[in-house]
C-alpha cells in the first residue's frame, strides 16, 4: 500500500515499508503537512501546565492581599470595606483557589475566622458558623489527630524525654510533673527508657495536669491516663506511681498540690502551655498593674521547686502582636508552612486525605483564636524563642546546654518518621524544628540553679540579661539536613 | 534462600565428635534432613532478613513454629541496629522489655522492617550508612507508645478510634497482618 495514501487516510507518519523481495527500507517523506502538529505535544502541554501554575499563583497572591486588606481593615474599624474584601476573598476561594490543597486550604480557614470576627463586629453579617465550643474529649481528641498527623508532638516528646533521662542519671527517686498531660503519650517511652536504664530502674512518679472530669460523668480522662500509665509500668517493672491533679488552666495551681518530696529529683514538662499564660500589656495606672501576671506567677512557683530540668516546647512565631494586621499576616505565613509540611508528609505516607488533613480542626482552632480573640479572650500567644529566653532568665531559670548528641539523635527521628523536608536547628542551646528553613517549634531546656548562687545571680541582673544565642535569620543556625 | 547441602554442625566444643558428624555428614550417607533439629533451624533462619523470615513461616508447620520464635527475631533486630546501642542492647533486662512490650517480632514489624525498608528506599547513600542510624533505642521509645495505645483499647473508652490497630504506628506501614 502507498504509504503516503495510508499517511493522509490515518494522519499517521508513514512507516518504513518493505518493498518487494530485496526488504529495502524506504521513509516516504511526502505527507500532507496538515495532519502533523505545529509544535511537537510535549512542549505545548509544558506551556499550558506552566500557565496554568502562574494563573493559580496569581490567583494565590490576589487571595491573600485581599485577606490583609481586609483585617487591615478591620483594625481601622472600616467593616464595610471589610466585609466587602471578604466577600470577594470567598469569592476566589470558590473558584479561582482551590481549598482542597496548598495555599488555598490554609486561606480557607483564615478567611472564615476573618468572617467570624465581623459577624461579632456587625450581627447583621451571615458570616461563618462559629467554632464550636468543646469538651475536654473533644480537645483531647483532635489533639490525638494533631499528634499523628505530625512530626511536632513526638520531637517534643523525644527530645524532653532525653532531656529528662539525662537529668535523672544517678537519682533514685523521681518526679515528673506534666503541665498538661492530654493522654500522656510522652510517658510510655520515658518510663521504658527508665527501665533500662544501666543500674536499674529509679522510683517514679508522675503528676499530670488535667481537665477536670467531663460535666456528664461519662469520662474521667485523667484517671483513665493515669491507670493505663501505671498498667504499663508495671509490665515493664518501673515502680510507679500517678498523681493527677484537676485545673482547666495551670495558673491557679500552687506547689503544694503536688506533694512534693525532699530528695526526689523533680522534671517538670510544658509542652505548648507556657504561651496561655501571657496577657495583654496592662496599664501601669490601672489596679490590675497590682496583680502578678500569671506566667509570672507559675514560673515563680516552678522555680521554688527547683527544679532539675524543666523541659519547654513552643511555637517559633509571633502572634502576641496587639495589632491584628501583624498577627494574621504573621499567622498567615506560619500556618501555611505548617500546613505546608502536613501535606507533605500525608502524601509522604499516600494515606487517604480525602477528609480533609488530619490535624487540621485542632489548628483551625488556633486560628481563629489567634485571629478573632482579643483581651482575656485570646489564648494563644505564640512568641518567638528571643522572647521566652529572656522571660525565663528573668525568672531565674538558667538553661541547660544541650548534649552532643541531642541535635543528632532529634534528627534521626525526623529521619524516620517522615520525609525530606524537616530540618532542626541548633541556635544556641535551642533546638528548633523547621520546615524548609522556616523555623516551627522550638524545644529547650532549663534548670533552676541553686538558690546558694544569690550573689552571682544579682550580679547577672544589674550587668543585663545575656543576649539569646543567634535571632532569626542568622547564619550561626546550623540546620542539620534529614 | 538457599538449599544446597547439609547445615554446618553448630558449636565446636570437642574436635572428635564434631569431626565424626562432619564426616558423616559429607559422607552424604544418611537422611540428615534440615528439619531434623529445631534448634539447627532457628540458628538458620536467624541469618535470614525479614521479608524471608516472614515467607519462612509458610513453608511447614515446624519453620512456621521456628520463626515464630521470638530469639530468631531478636538476632535479626539487633544485627540491624547501630553501634551507638551499646552493650545493653543484646541484655537480659533488653529482652524482658521487650517480651513485655509484645516481643521482638513484634518490634521488627512495627518499627524496624519499616524503618530499614524506608532506609533502603532512600536510595544508595542511605543504606550504607543504614547501620549507624537506626537506633534500637528509637525503636523502642515508638514500640513503647505502641503498647501503651493498646492498652488504651483494653480499657475503658468507647471511642471508635480505640479498636483499630494502634494509629500512632500506622504512618510507618500499612497494616498487613503477617501474625
């Protein structure tokens, strides 16, 4: 068959025929040029997909000024603009900006706290429904999902559970008091780490913080912890015993509760508390400037109990700021990272996110504490580690230098528990987790020097606090790459 | 695995009667078959990694009784474990631990056999430095969490969280019952 015959029939390039008995290969190069692209498929296909990627980014960009406009908006109490940028904001989170993945998901929820705060502002705005208020089961449960769903809660708990082991060498005796105790996750890997220590196992205690049981009776969840945590001692023959104590918040709470004992080596263990004790800046002429504020207060009584570690995790960001505009562009940023990160390692995992990421409601939570709370109202008070470095000296805390190894071994464990992307850094003697050089979490830990110290600790205050070891950005931070 | 031959004798404890079975043994006369011993076995199937460890168990009743042993899957955990675990690793009160924690076998399919095969996915570079990463201790400190949320499921709760296999442990592998 004429091969150019058969390439305007089929639109195909002819193939090489075998003509007659010789098998001689012959191309015939005279095909109709019209059924040939114009541009070889790939090329064309890369254009559209490149396009298309600029269009969402664009897209992305738009979406995210519009946000800021309108809690900018907000903060100079021009709710009708606001209310207007909002709309458009929904707008494009509709169909422009996919909610499912990426930027799109983060803004999503920015974009309903942003509408909560105006329907308080104007009733008459239908904005979104409002975040519903929860049990303590609740809370526990999507802190559970956060725990899974990220790297974050474990380094804290590997890493203070080293930092602990360390503290303990040589004690017989010892107690660790966790400030929010949730399920008490931390634990089981401390107490086997315990049990093998060379030399035996010492007496252990562990008082817990906990919310108070359920209003219905059904649960006592800090009972229920503090069974399954004496359960497993006991399988791995640690002596053992649980104490809980019952507080929504830690401020309340004096040292006496905890009974302490002379001799027993004491670890206390904050894990994301510490920020909830923070206020607003009171007015010095106001009555309230009379009263302690409560982070003042708890770190007082932590660092009466002389502590031998005192184990802290917080996030590395700045969403204390009184000016709303700071704290939802800064919070922005940051929870798009951290967002960032989960759908990475959800994907990492090709487990099925087709509800939605997990962790996310516990996030969400966050945000829009972060964005529509203001005053008493607001809990989380993230600040960065510069901040907290010189609160807790101010305390008269010292902070204990990290081992050698610690930056290793936190990296193994990001190492094996998901992809690449996770990098701790080592600023000083804080260890912080970051996603992609954006820093996270930070961990550290501090101790409460001997009171005999007094005349070199008045010494430290009137030359001036130390500097915090390298602020942001700096090249001292080594990251260690996973 | 391979087949071919006859096991090597076990200990060398005296050089005559060693010698005697060698003999008999390369002789070739006589029906000495692998599953004559039991303990012969184990030894054997202790020198396997983990994927034909876990075929293993589906040749015959007894290689399924002998892998299931949990000291043939305690030498495969700690020959995999970096130097950094120190002499405690391979000690008795290790091993009390861990049989209370639901045993080596256990251990490896959670947290090792994933953890080396995520290693081992990493590509070249990893794996040859496969050994000095992987930390028994680290296992164990996830191993642990493992347990404690099955005690969870034990106790009270109606959660229907509570009666899935352990979540914690669900991002290392998907949950293919080998048990």
């Amino acid at each position: 068959m004429d091969p150019a015959a058969t390439a305007s029939l089929s639109g195909e390039l002819p193939l090489p025929s075998v003509q007659g008995a010789a098998a001689s290969y012959c191309v015939d190069l005279s095909v109709d040029a019209s059924v040939l692209p114009a541009v070889p498929p790939s090329v064309a296909e890369a254009e559209a997909a490149r396009t298309g990627h600029e269009e969402e980014e664009n897209a992305a960009i738009r979406l995210v000024h519009l946000l800021v406009t309108c809690a900018n908006d907000i903060q100079a109490g021009d709710y009708a603009a606001a209310t207007g940028n909002l709309a458009e904001a929904r707008l494009a989170l509709g169909t422009t900006v996919s909610t499912a993945t990426g930027i799109g998901r983060v803004t999503s929820h920015f974009a309903a706290a942003l509408g909560q705060r105006l329907s308080r502002a104007s009733p008459s705005d239908s904005g979104a429904a409002p975040v519903a208020a929860s049990s303590a089961e609740h809370t526990g449960e999507l802190y559970r999902q956060f725990y899974e769903a990220g790297p974050f809660l474990k380094f804290a708990h590997f890493t203070a559970n080293q930092a602990i082991l360390e503290a303990f060498e040589g004690c017989d005796r010892v107690h660790v008091l966790d400030c929010a105790i949730m399920q008490g996750a931390q634990w089981p890997a401390l107490i086997q780490s315990l049990s093998l220590r060379p030399g035996g196992p010492p007496a252990l205690r562990i008082t817990g913080i906990g919310p108070p049981p359920a209003a219905d009776g059904s649960r006592d969840e800090l009972n229920e912890v503090g069974v399954r945590l004496t359960e497993f001692a006991r399988a791995v023959n640690v002596p053992f015993s649980f104490c809980g104590v019952r507080g929504d918040t830690i401020d309340p709470i004096q040292a006496w509760m905890f009974k302490l004992v002379p001799g027993e080596a004491l670890a206390v263990n904050s894990i994301c508390q510490l920020h909830r004790l923070l206020v607003d800046d009171v007015d010095p002429n106001s009555v309230a400037a009379f009263f302690p504020e409560p982070i003042h207060t708890v770190l007082c009584w932590i660092t009466s109990m002389q502590p031998r570690v005192f184990t802290i995790f917080e996030q590395e960001a700045d969403h204390n700021n009184p000016a709303l505009v700071e704290r939802f562009t800064n919070a922005l940023f940051y929870y798009g990272a951290l967002f960032d990160s989960m759908e990475a390692m959800s994907t990492h995992r090709r487990t099925n996110t087709t509800g939605g990421l997990g962790g996310e409601a516990y996030l969400q939570r966050e945000i829009f504490d972060i964005v529509c709370g203001e005053g008493s109202g607001r809990v989380e008070r993230h600040e960065p580690l510069n901040v907290w470095h010189g609160r807790l000296w101010r305390a008269g805390l010292a902070q204990t230098p990290l081992g050698p190894s610690a930056i290793r071994r936190a990296a193994g464990l990001l190492r094996s528990l998901c992809g690449a992307g996770y990098r701790v850094q080592e600023r000083g003697d804080f260890l912080t987790l970051a996603w992609h050089d954006r820093p996270l979490f930070t961990a550290s830990v501090w101790h409460a020097p001997p009171t005999n110290n007094v005349i070199n600790r008045l010494f430290e205050l009137l030359m001036g606090e130390p500097e915090a070891q390298p602020t942001e950005g700096e090249p001292e931070a080594q990251a260690t790459e996973i | 695995m391979c087949m071919g031959g006859p096991p090597a004798p076990p200990r060398q404890e005296e050089n005559e009667p060693v010698l005697e079975v060698r003999v008999q043994l390369l002789g070739g006369g006589g029906a000495h078959n692998i599953n004559d011993n039991a303990d012969i076995l184990s030894e054997i199937l202790a020198r396997l990694d983990g994927r034909s460890l876990a075929a293993a168990a589906g040749v015959c009743r007894l290689w399924a009784a002998v892998s299931r042993r949990d000291a043939v899957w305690e030498e495969l955990c700690l020959r995999h474990v970096g130097p950094a675990s120190g002499p405690a690793a391979a000690g008795h009160a290790t091993r009390t631990v861990v049989a209370a924690l639901g045993g080596y076998r256990r251990l490896y399919r959670l947290c090792l056999g994933p953890a080396l095969d995520r290693l081992g996915r990493a590509g070249a570079l990893a794996h040859a430095q496969a050994r000095e990463r992987l930390s028994l201790s680290l296992s164990l400190s996830l191993f642990s969490i493992d347990c404690y949320e099955r005690l969870g499921g034990a106790g009270g709760g109606g959660a229907a969280g509570r009666q899935q296999p352990p979540s914690s442990l669900l991002f290392l592998c998907k949950p293919v019952d080998v048990s």
